[in-house]
DNA sequence: CTTCTGACA
DNA sequence: TGTCAGCA
C-alpha cells in the first residue's frame, strides 16, 4: 500500500508517517516512481509507534524496542530485548516520580486557592 | 489524482 | 506538524 492507505488506516498522517521513517522508526520500500511502499504490517508497526510515542519515549529507544514489540498493538507482545526491560522500568520509576511531584504542586495550588476564596473580595 | 522533497507567513 | 511549491 501506498503511504495515503498507511495513513488513513492509522489515523497518522502521511506528514508523520515521513517522519518516523527519518527517525528510523519506519522502514519503507520504493517503486519506480519513488513512492514509498508499504506491507501489510506496516499498519501494526505504525500502531507500535503511537503506543511508544505516547509512553514518552525518546525515537532512538522506539528504534530499538520495535525490534522486539510485535503482535496488535492494542496486545503488545514484548519478545527478546531483556536490556531494555531494565531501561522501562527505570522510566516508569522516573513517571511516578513526576507524578508525585505533580501532585505535590497541585496541593499547594489548591491551599493556595483556598485561601483565595476565603480572603478579601 | 497521488506522492516526493524542501522550506516556513 | 500543517501546508505550499514545483515535479513526476
């Protein structure tokens, strides 16, 4: 398939699509008209990309984790790369503790709040 | 009509 | 990231 069909049976656009394929993320295959070519399971390896993007993931670590992410993307199913498992695990362990300081600013937004609406008019 | 690359009011 | 240009 062609990258307009990749694109709108990703919901990625074609713009993005280029993209990942220049940050390696994406490989392609070019006919003679240099349009690049897509095979049946670039859809799913297009959905491996969203789910990794959306992790927060710099691309140099999707690159690699895609060579080990297969299956449906909504079931990823992770096989090999034990390296990078560590490397996960160390960033949710970096989430959570974006999330606790998070919610520490939240709290003292909200005193602070509160004693707005109890302070002068 | 579709894609390609490069560039930015 | 969208979008426009100028080709093929």
């Amino acid at each position: 398939m062609l990258i307009g069909e990749l694109s709108s049976r990703t919901g990625v656009s074609r713009r993005m699509i280029r993209y990942y394929e220049q940050q390696g993320l994406l490989e392609s295959a070019r006919g003679t008209n240099g349009y690049r070519q897509y095979d049946d399971q670039a859809p799913a390896v297009v959905g491996h990309i969203k789910n990794l993007l959306a992790a927060g993931l710099p691309t140099a670590t999707i690159a690699g984790l895609l060579q080990c992410v297969h299956g449906d993307p909504a079931r990823p199913v992770l096989s090999g790369c034990p390296g990078m498992v560590d490397g996960l695990q160390a960033e949710r362990a970096r989430v959570a503790a974006e999330i606790s300081r998070l919610n520490t600013s939240q709290e003292v937004l909200d005193i602070l709040l509160e004693a707005a609406v109890h302070g002068p008019r």
